[in-house]
C-alpha cells in the first residue's frame, strides 16, 4: 500500500492565494441557499396566510412590513441580484471568455458592488419613490 507521501496532493487554500473570484464564487452559493430557504419560507407563509383569511393576512402583512420584515426583503432583494450577476458571470465564463486575470479580477470585485447598488436603488425608491 503506497504511504500518502507518493500520493499527488489536490490543491489546496493553503496553496492558492485568495482572491475576489473566491469570495464572490462563496457569496454565489450563499445568496442561493438564502434564496431558496428564506425566501421558499415566506413565500410558504405568505400563501398560507392568504389561504387561511383576513387575519392571518393582516398578522403577516404586520411582520413584513416591520423593521425586521424590511430587513429579511432587502436581505433576499441583494441576494437576488448577488445571485444574479455571479449567475451571467459564470455564463459568460462558460463561453470561455472572461478568464484573463485582469477581466476576471474587475468583474469579480464589480458584481458586489453592482448588487448593493442595484438593491440600494430599488429599496430607495420603494422608501423615498426617488432613486
């Protein structure tokens, strides 16, 4: 039985250096998972609540336009759009292009900022009704 010492070693974190398409590649997989649990439960509970009648509507009308409800919406309006850029990111990888390391870096530093933008400007018009 060969010892790990032959063995060919994967790389590693403690091999790579970090970079921004790392935390954006996690920020992806995280915005997903957030997505698909948070926003599949209030999806769930916002259709039960109208199902089950005006005071059950009015209890979750109550939360969501709470100040923790607020917080749970812009939450999921930046993961959307987080998920959304890394998404035509890796789309546009797909088709091979993008991979040089300068075009790589940009778009991996810009899609963050984009989303915060993008969510910042909608959630300011949904508070002020400006941009």
């Amino acid at each position: 039985m060969a010892g790990t010492g032959q063995r060919p070693l994967s790389p590693h974190l403690t091999i790579w250096r970090w970079g921004p398409h790392m935390t954006v590649s996690i920020l992806h997989r995280i915005a997903g998972d957030g997505l698909a649990v948070v926003g599949g439960i209030g999806l769930i509970w916002w259709l039960f609540a109208a199902a089950s009648g005006p005071d059950a509507y009015a209890s979750f009308q109550h939360h969501a336009t709470s100040w923790y409800g607020y917080v749970v919406l812009i939450g999921l309006t930046w993961a959307f759009f987080e998920h959304l850029f890394s998404g035509l990111r890796h789309f546009v990888l797909d088709t091979g292009a993008g991979y040089e390391l300068r075009a790589n870096r940009l778009w991996a530093l810009a899609i963050p900022f984009a989303a915060v933008f993008v969510t910042a400007a909608i959630w300011g018009y949904v508070f002020w009704g400006t941009i």
